[in-house]
C-alpha cells in the first residue's frame, strides 16, 4: 500500500505546481488588464477567470 501512494506523490506535486502556476498566469493577465485599460472588476474577472474580490485587491496592490 505504501508503495502505491509513494509512486503517486509526484503526480500530486506537478498537480499543485500546475494549479499554482495557472492562477499565477491568471493573475498576471489580470494586472496587466487593470494596468493597460479602463476595464471594470466585472469584466477582468470574466476574462481572467478570478473572483471580483481578487481582481479589487490586485487593483489596489502598489505598482511596481
């Protein structure tokens, strides 16, 4: 039994890294929305996929 989860564990670890890594690409797509356009919350949420709440707070995250 041990054995099989062992042989399981990494498809776990690339599961998360990937699921990481996708919100982090949504998440950059949607600074790069809020930095370039006039577009709403509502709409940056749509397109990037991510909450409203999400998108306010990326909104007011200090530009780099």
């Amino acid at each position: 039994m041990l054995s099989e989860r062992i042989k399981k564990w990494p498809d776990g670890w690339l599961d998360e890294g990937g699921q990481e890594g996708e919100l982090e690409a949504k998440r950059q797509i949607a600074g790069n929305l809020i930095k370039r356009t006039g577009i709403n919350n509502q709409a940056i949420a749509e397109v990037a996929e991510l909450s409203v709440e999400e998108i306010a707070a990326l909104r007011a995250e200090p530009q780099h």
